[in-house]
C-alpha cells in the first residue's frame, strides 16, 4: 500500500468521514485512520437533529449552508442517509422557556431563519396527539430537519472510498511526527503514514492527541443516553421536539427519547485537569449536571483513556433512571402512546469545549496540522460543513466562513 497521502484525517465519524470526502474529490490522496469501527462513536450515537433553530450566532452561516448539503446528500452518495426536512420544534411550558424562545428570535431575523413562535393550538394542529394543556406555545424552525446517525458518516466513509481515499478502521493513531516546525507523519499501529497535511478529528480524544504537542483542547466527556420505544400508536408528523423531554419519531413509528436537558458527567481525572475552565459552563446549568463516580474514574486513574488501543468503541452505560423519568414526561404530552418500553438505549460522550464552540482551525504550530474537534453536542447537524471546510482550508487555502471564534488560540494563549 501507498504509504504517503497529501493527507491523513484522523477519527471516522462525521466530521472526519465528509473531510475525506470533500478532500477527496478536491483531487487529494487522502488516508482516513480510525481507531474502532467507522462511526462507532457520537455521530452514530446522537438524536440527529440537525437545526439552525437555537444555535450560537457564530455558526449560522455555516449551518445555513450545511443545509444545502443535508439537502443534496443522498443524491450526492446515493444512498439513503434518512434525512427529512420537517422541523424542529421547543415547546415552551414555563416563562423562562418563553424567554429563552423569545431571545433567539433576534438572531433568527439577523439570519434570516424560518423560526417563528407558535400558539398552543398551532402545536396541537403539528402534534395532533399531543396534549396541549400545560402548552404555552413553542419555538419552531420548520426548514430544519434530521437524519439517521447509524447511516450518515458510514456513507460518507463509502463514498470518500470510492473517490479513492485509504478507508483504515482499527487503526489508531498514536501520535504526529513534526520536521523542522511541520508535520510530516502520522504514527499508527498500521506503521507510519507521510503526509504533507494531517486533519485531527478525533472527537472526545482530541486532546490527547495533541498534548504531546504543547496544544491545549480542553474538553470535558458528557454522557447523553437515548432509548428507542417500540412501535407507538401515534403520529408526531417526523418533527424533533423537545418538549418535557427530548423526542423523534422515526419513519417506522418507533420514537427515540432522550434524557434532554440533564447532562451527566462521569469523573475522571480530565475533570482535575480541566475542571476549573469549566466552573462558568457548569455555573450555568448546575442545576441540570449531574456527577458519577465510578468506573470511569478508576479507568481514567489506570490510564485506560490515554492509549488509543484500550477503548475502540467508547460505549457508556446509558442512564436508566434518566430514561425512565423520560418516558414517563412522555407519556404527560402523548398519554395516548402508553405504556412506553425501551426495545434498546444507548449512550455516548460527547465533547464539551468551556464556551461550546467546536475548534475549527489551520494551526500556525506545527504547520499543516488543522482541527476540527469539540463539537459540544450539536456537531451532527454542522459536521458536514466543519468537514468541507477543513477540506477548503487545505486544498484552497482559505474557507468563506469567519472562523476566528473556533480558533484553538482561544484556549492556546500565553
Ligand atoms: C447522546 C447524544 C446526542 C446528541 N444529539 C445531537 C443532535 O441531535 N444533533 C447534533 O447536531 N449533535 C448531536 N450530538 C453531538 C454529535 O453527535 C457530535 O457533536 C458529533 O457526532 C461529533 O462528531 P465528530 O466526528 O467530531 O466525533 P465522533 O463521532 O466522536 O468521531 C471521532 C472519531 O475519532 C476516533 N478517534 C479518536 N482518537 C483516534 C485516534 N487516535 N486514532 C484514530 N481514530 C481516533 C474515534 O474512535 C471516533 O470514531 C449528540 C451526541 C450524543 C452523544
């Protein structure tokens, strides 16, 4: 096998698979090297919402026309990926989420999105199972949509193989090789692979990837659990809604639930390292964190997460309780659809950054080594076009978008 690329992108999920992709059909020889199964981590783990509805300003532009590629993917890679465009809708049941609703609304006229503030009745006419009683209203972006996870960075790893990029599952990347202020590198299992440009995309990994490299991503691991019901006996029209909690209807009349605003954060010794970076973050959702202390900490401490070979697959343990609490704030909207029983659940960490931005970024240090990593649980949406852009970046040179709030010097200064 060829062992030198242009470009080897490091992690198989959504943001590494569509910059092989995007690379690959800018004419660049491109390895993508992933340590477990491709897709095995969030972005076939996520509830695949993908909305412009609620975003931080800063990504909008991105997201608007990552859009245009939700819209054209299945076309583009020829095969079906689940996507459908019917919205995502927040019910609002307290005057808080009034006021949260009603704060988005500025940037969704700034950006010109299709978000407006429905009345109970027109929830009741989208959601005709619904129980609209405690509904004061929602917020609803009707152009926004969602897809399958299980499918969409498995298609894009297919159709990056097919533009002749060097798909390698199980094999880890365990470190990057610099010469003379560049890289030059990747070290695998599989042996070394030159390359002239590398994409670090290594989701909840990132950072120790690159503290070997003096270059600080601190990320916290955030344990989100989702179970899927049976077939229900009810109608949801496709949307997804957080209402009391987290829901979609899936075309075959299952619904996945989540535990949705609960965030769960397993101990472990990256919460000593880069706890205090996120006191303002915590701060802010105190109410709704929730701590473990378990095996993870012990994992942690024997030093199980600072190899890439120990856990091909993170694969938490979903959160029971949570899910039960959630089917049973399900079953207050649709009383209609009980009783619920999960027929699987699963889990997944996903990586926080302190101020929930992703790092999008052409490093100045080492040259050629760009990230795109901490995507702060809402990077199925915008992976696609975090990954086109990272493939700008380096087969054009510069990208259409104003990244300087992804920079990694945010957390890289002094
Ligand atoms: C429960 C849950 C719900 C979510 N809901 C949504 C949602 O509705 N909408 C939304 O937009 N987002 C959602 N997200 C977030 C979204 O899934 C992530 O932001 C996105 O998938 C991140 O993609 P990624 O490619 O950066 O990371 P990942 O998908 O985690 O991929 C990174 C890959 O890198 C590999 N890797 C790491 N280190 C190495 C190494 N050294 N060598 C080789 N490979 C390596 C890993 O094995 C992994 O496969 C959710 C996440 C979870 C867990």
């Amino acid at each position: 096998m060829n062992r030198r690329f242009d470009t080897v992108v490091v992690g198989g999920g959504i943001v590494g698979t569509t910059a092989a992709y995007y690379l690959a059909k800018a004419g660049k020889r491109v390895a993508l090297v992933e340590k477990g199964r491709i897709n095995g981590e969030q972005s076939s783990r996520n509830w695949g919402a993908i909305r412009t509805q609620g975003r931080d300003p800063s990504e909008i532009p991105m997201m608007l026309d990552c859009l245009d590629i939700w819209r054209g993917v299945e076309a583009e890679l020829g095969e079906s990926v689940g996507w459908r465009q019917q919205g995502q809708m927040r019910v609002i049941y307290d005057r808080k989420m009034r006021e949260r609703s009603e704060a988005f609304m500025p940037t969704a006229r700034e950006f010109g999105l299709t978000t407006r503030i429905l009345t109970p009745s027109e929830v009741a006419e989208i959601l005709p199972h619904y129980d609209a009683r405690d509904c004061q209203g929602a917020l609803f972006t009707p152009t926004d949509g969602c897809a399958e996870p299980e499918k969409v960075a498995s298609a894009f790893a297919r159709g990056a193989s097919r533009l002749g990029a060097a798909i390698m599952d199980y094999t880890a990347a365990v470190s990057v090789d610099t010469q003379n202020g560049a890289v030059c590198a990747v070290e695998t299992e599989q042996g070394r692979l030159d390359c002239e440009t590398i994409v670090v995309a290594s989701g909840a990994w990132t950072s120790r990837l690159l503290k070997p490299l003096g270059i600080r991503h601190p990320t916290l691991w955030i344990r989100g659990s989702v179970g899927r019901t049976g077939v229900l006996p009810i109608e949801m029209r496709k949307l997804v809604v957080w209402g009391k909690c987290a829901y979609r209807q899936c075309p075959d009349g299952r619904v996945n639930i989540a535990v949705a605003e609960d965030g769960f954060h397993d101990l472990m010794l990256d919460s000593l390292v880069h706890g205090l970076k996120f006191l303002p973050l915590a701060q802010r959702n105190w109410r709704n964190v929730r701590f473990s202390l378990g095996k993870p900490l012990m994992r942690s401490m024997m030093g199980e997460y600072a190899d890439f070979t120990t856990h091909r697959m993170l694969d938490p343990r979903p959160d029971w309780k949570g899910l039960a609490r959630a089917s049973k704030r399900f079953l207050e909207e649709y009383p209609a659809a009980g009783p619920i029983t999960y027929e699987r659940a699963w889990a997944g960490y996903i990586d926080y950054t302190p101020d929930e931005l992703p790092v999008i970024d052409a490093l100045a240090k080492p040259h050629g080594l760009f990230v795109a990593a901490g995507l702060s649980g809402h990077g199925f949406g915008i992976g696609p076009i975090v990954g086109k852009t990272v493939s700008d970046l380096i087969a054009k040179g510069r990208s259409d978008y104003n990244l300087a709030p992804f920079s990694s010097r945010r957390f890289n200064h002094g």
